[in-house]
C-alpha cells in the first residue's frame, strides 16, 4: 500500500502540499506536516467553505488559483512553468486564463481559494487527491537526488542517500526527503545543517520554507547532495550547464508500518468536489494541450515518467 503524497508536497505532491483548514491549523500548531512558509491569516470557518461550481466554472473564463511566491511553480510575472501550462490549458478550453494571485504560499490555495471560490482550478496536484476532483494526469515525474557531476555520484534508490562521501544532505523540510533521511540512520547528524538553511527559526506556528534554488545552490558549499521533488530544482540543474545532475529516485519507501512511501507521483488539475462539468472540461482541455504541455516541461529540463493513473 502506498501512502497518499498530498501530505508531504512541497508543492506539494508526497512532494508539495495544498493543506485544507483543518491540517493547516494542525501543522501550524504542531508543526509535523509537509512543506514550508509565513504565519497564515485567520483559520476560515466552515461557513466560508464551498463546493460544487462557482459562477465562472462553465464561462469563458478559467480562473487559476497561483501563488507569487512559488518558484519555480508559479510567480507573479508569469513565468512559472505552471503558469505557461495554465495558459495552454485555458487556450485548450477555449476560455481566457484569469490567474488569480495570492501573496500566500501554495499550501493555501485550496483552503483560501478553490473552498471559497475565489477560483476555480489548482495546477499540479496529486492524481487522486481526496478533497478534490483531480484530472486525468498530464505528466508524472518524483524525486531526484541532485549532485554535482564531478562527485560522480551514481545512486537511484533511496538508500544511496548513505554512499560513501556523503554527510550534509539539502533539502525541504517536512517532505518526503527528511524521512528518507530518518531511514538511512542520518538524520540526527543532519538536522543542525538542515536548521541552520532556515535561520534556526522555529517549526512551530509558522511554516518556514527552504528555497529550492538555495536547495541546489548549497551543493556549492556545505551540501554533499540534496534530495527535491524534481520540478522543483529541474531548471537550477539545467541551467548548470552539466556541472550538476539530477537523478530520479527509482524505488519507494518501505516504512516500519508496512505502508510504502511513493516517491513519484502523477499530477493533476485539481477542481472543487462537485464541479463534475468543470472537470470535463479540463480534461479535454488537457488531451488538446497535451503537445504544449509536454514541451513546456521538457524545457523546465523536468524529468518525465509514463502517467500510471
């Protein structure tokens, strides 16, 4: 059995999470969920959560939820590559792309604007995720150990992470990264370096983020290798010219529970529950877009698996 990724992602895909009301207080109080950022606004009530279609949802208008803070995602001048995808999506559809920005982190576009309605799709979920209605997946990637090419580092599993060499390991907190870190027997002897990447700042009460440029830039300095969720760091490595390499980790992660950790995932639209003629829509959007799409990723240099969905 594999364990639903949504918890962990860094965007959040077992890589990038997209927390509801209630995890988002609960992480913000424990501090023990995925990802990383601000202090939020006030918790919404129940009464300000909505499902089902919005007034825009059969329109001419597609209205993308996005974070200006999410690079490489989503930033406020467009040039995230999930908003290059948003784009070729809408033309796909037919409609004009709205994106509708938040100052926020990408953890709170489902809490602050799919349930309130303030927009309507959220890009690159997890296939399947179960507070929303997900599309059929248009592209399925994992994570990747990042190294430098002269350190000629060959690992593809998970447990490589314990190669000989390496000791400083950089990374996002609260992903899928930091238990492989706990499985390999290094995490203890990790966990000074991996504060000291946000400013030995508190977990507790806000969510403190690792940056994923800085991420790879560490394995300039003190980083031996850095563990991401591959589109994450994709355009830092392919912009490296070939001094870095990224590595797709090849096999999941057996926990002591007996449930596997999945380290790739397929992504998808996310639509609110309820808002089937929405979901339609995009879906036969995305089979149109799909040569945009595919071309958009391999220029983000995001290395790409066959969709299991």
């Amino acid at each position: 059995m594999t364990t639903p990724s949504s918890t962990f992602r860094g965007r959040l895909p077992g890589a990038r999470a997209l927390l509801t009301g209630s995890a988002l207080a609960v992480f913000l109080a424990t501090g023990s969920l995925a990802e990383t950022a601000t202090t939020p606004a006030a918790q919404p009530t129940d009464a300000d959560l909505k499902v089902g279609p919005s007034a825009y949802s059969i329109s001419d208008t597609l209205r993308i939820c996005s974070s200006e803070k999410e690079v490489p995602f989503s930033q406020a001048d467009g040039s995230g590559f999930e908003n290059k995808i948003g784009l070729a999506l809408a033309a796909a559809m037919g409609r004009e792309a709205q994106f509708v920005w938040t100052k926020k982190n990408a953890i709170y576009l489902v809490r602050d604007g799919l349930e309130k309605q303030t927009c309507d799709v959220v890009l690159g979920v997890d296939t399947g995720d179960p507070r929303l209605l997900t599309s059929e997946p248009y592209y399925r990637t994992g994570y990747a150990f990042v190294s430098e090419t002269k350190d000629n580092f060959n690992g593809s599993r998970w447990q490589d992470v314990d190669s000989p060499g390496v000791k400083r390991v950089s990374m996002r907190l609260y992903s899928p990264a930091e238990t492989i870190m706990k499985y390999a027997g290094k995490y203890e002897d990790n966990l000074a370096y991996l504060y000291s990447l946000v400013n030995f700042e508190s977990r507790r009460n806000q969510y403190s983020d690792v940056a994923p440029e800085r991420i790879v830039s560490e394995l300039q300095g003190e980083a031996d290798l850095a563990i991401a969720f591959a589109p994450e760091v994709a355009r830092y490595v392919k912009a490296s010219n070939g001094a870095l390499k990224l590595t797709l980790i090849t096999n999941a992660l057996e926990q002591q529970n007996g449930v596997a950790l999945a380290l790739q995932y397929d992504q998808s639209v996310g639509v609110r529950k309820g808002d089937e003629a929405l979901l339609q829509a995009v879906n036969t959007g995305l089979a149109k877009a799909a040569p945009q799409i595919h071309a958009i990723l391999e220029a983000e240099g995001i290395p790409l698996l066959p969709p299991s969905s």
